[in-house]
C-alpha cells in the first residue's frame, strides 16, 4: 500500500500526463475505501488540475 504522498503524487502525475495528451482527467475513487489516508491526499494534490471527481460504490454481493 503506497503512503499517503506516494498517492497523491502518483495521481498528480497522472493528471500531468493525460492533460499532457490533451485529454480530460477523470479521478476515480471508491467510496468503501474513503477511510484510507490517501485519499485526502489524492484529492489535495489533484483538486485544481483534475477535470473530475467520480466516486462509487459496489455491493460486494454483486462482485461474487
């Protein structure tokens, strides 16, 4: 598991890399992982570069 500013700085990089491309940065995060510390992180180092936020939640019940 990547610490909190691993995280962040992987997504940032990934948003310089699509908007490099230019191409709209989607940042697609699971709500059952929302307790993780990263995920602030994540969204801290991409709230003003990321095109969107999306975030989703699966019933574990349907991924059997």
């Amino acid at each position: 598991m990547p610490t909190p500013v691993q995280a962040g700085n992987s997504a940032a990089a990934f948003v310089s890399a699509v908007k490099a491309q230019n191409k709209k940065a989607v940042i697609w995060l699971s709500a059952q992982a929302l307790h993780l510390p990263m995920f602030p992180q994540i969204c801290a180092m991409t709230k003003d570069s990321a095109d969107a936020f999306v975030w989703m939640d699966l019933c574990r019940a349907r991924l059997r």
